[in-house]
C-alpha cells in the first residue's frame, strides 16, 4: 500500500456549480487500496468537502485549494504505471473530500481514463452535490460508492452540517438511472448505531433494489484525531470509543434481514 499526501497552497473553501474541466486540487493518492471498491483500487483523494462530519477522519481534505494543482495529463501520468496491473486486479476510484466539488474535472477524469484505459471506475460520495451534474456525468461511473451518515434529518444535520435529503435524493437517482451502487454506514456508538435509526435506514436501502449491490457498514475509530489538534480544531468525538464486535455485528443482522449483502 502506497500514500503519497500532498498538503499545499492557499486555504480556500467553496463548492461550484461551474468547476473548471483542465485542473483540479488533489489531496493525495492510494496505489494499492483494498478497501475502496472492488479488487485493488487505484484513488484519487480530491480536495475539498462542504461537509463537518463530527467523525471526519480526513479534516485535512475539507479545504478545496489545500491540495496540489492537477492537470488531466497528470492524472493519466499517476495511472499510467498501474493501468495493466489495474484491468484485472480492481480499477480507480475517485474519493475526497467530496469528489462533486470539484465535478467538471472529476468528470473529465472518468471520461479520459475510461478513454485511455478502459478501467473499472468508482465514484466514493455522500451524493450532496448530485444536482450540479447531468445524467451523463455518471456514463464512465462504473459504481458509486454512495455514503449515508444517519436516516434521521435532525441527527444527519448535527452529525454533518448539511441536510439529509439531498443524499436520499441522489440514492433515488442512481435507482433511476440503474447504477450500481454501494452504500456504506459508518458506525459510531451514541450517534449512528441505534437499531431503529439502522432499521429506517435499511428499509431505505432495499426499496432502491437490486442496484445495491453490497452494504458495508465500517466501525469507527480514532485514527484521525491528531489531524483535528494539528489543524487546531476542537474534536468533538475524542473519547467516543469504538463499536464493540457485537454492536458491528447487530448493525450488519439490521441489514441483512432486509435481503442486503452485507460486509
């Protein structure tokens, strides 16, 4: 496994409805992930995020001009070396931050390496910004990764920043539109792990059908909370601890008794 961080330029926060199509600002990159979609992912970890997720473990990310200055080219020129290893082991998977930030340029990604490479693509995203894309955004989108952080509005807004109903929105789309998808709950004890909440989300969940092709639902953990004190801001959920395998376990048997493939 392979991270390279990259950390520079000018503070600068703000999603666009008209992101530019030659450059982008990238976080960082995975060459060997496992755990970002099928097989072994290439990722690309994009710049910006209009989320404040209390449990972000990425908080680095949440700045849009906080990462490094790409051009397409360089973003064919990172795969390049992986692209043969990539068609059978897994494909690339374009994550954040959140990715619909920065939606023109993500989408001229998909386009030019499904173009030059033919890959297996994935898009990881809590869906928010769904409506400044067109259907055909989603074309060279083999799968989306679709986050959903609660089922409760009131919990969502206070967990998040944002409303929910967008994201349901944008899961209502990907069931228009026959797109695979994924969706992944990130369990954390005294927000996100009451059965009734997990319950409500589930029953969501199957009336979408057989576009959802896996659950998985990932147990919280506090390996990001040094990110929060290096960027000097106040880390609400330091001494929340982590889900208990049973409470893992319990939240995964909410799922599957709705006919879900769960990991």
């Amino acid at each position: 496994m392979d991270i390279h961080p990259i950390s520079n330029g000018s503070p600068k926060a703000a999603a666009s409805h008209h992101t530019p199509l030659d450059h982008g600002f990238l976080h960082s990159v995975e060459s060997g992930a496992a755990v970002d979609g099928p097989g072994m992912r290439f990722v690309f970890f994009m710049a910006g995020c209009q989320f404040r997720c209390l449990y972000c473990h990425n908080p680095d990310t949440w700045k849009l001009h906080n990462g490094r200055r790409i051009t397409l080219d360089d973003v064919i020129a990172e795969i390049k070396p992986y692209s043969g290893f990539l068609k059978f082991a897994g494909g690339v998977t374009i994550s954040g931050g959140e990715p619909l930030m920065q939606a023109g340029f993500v989408g001229e990604m998909f386009r030019r390496i499904k173009q030059e490479f033919g890959l297996h693509t994935a898009l990881d995203t809590q869906g928010f910004l769904h409506g400044n894309v067109e259907d055909t955004f989603f074309d060279n989108v083999d799968l989306v990764m679709l986050d959903i952080k609660h089922s409760d509005p009131d919990t969502y807004k206070r967990l998040t920043a944002q409303p929910l109903q967008p994201t349901l929105d944008f899961a209502h789309r990907l069931k228009r539109l026959n797109k695979p998808m994924w969706l992944r709950y990130v369990l954390v004890p005294g927000w996100t792990d009451g059965a009734e909440d997990i319950a409500r989300l589930a029953n969501f969940v199957a009336d979408l059908g057989d576009i959802v092709k896996r659950v998985e639902v990932l147990p919280f953990h506090q390996m990001g909370t040094q990110k929060w004190e290096q960027l000097g801001i106040e880390y609400t959920l330091k001494d929340c601890p982590t889900p208990t395998p049973e409470s893992v376990a319990q939240a995964r048997a909410i799922f599957a008794t709705k006919g879900l493939t769960v990991v």
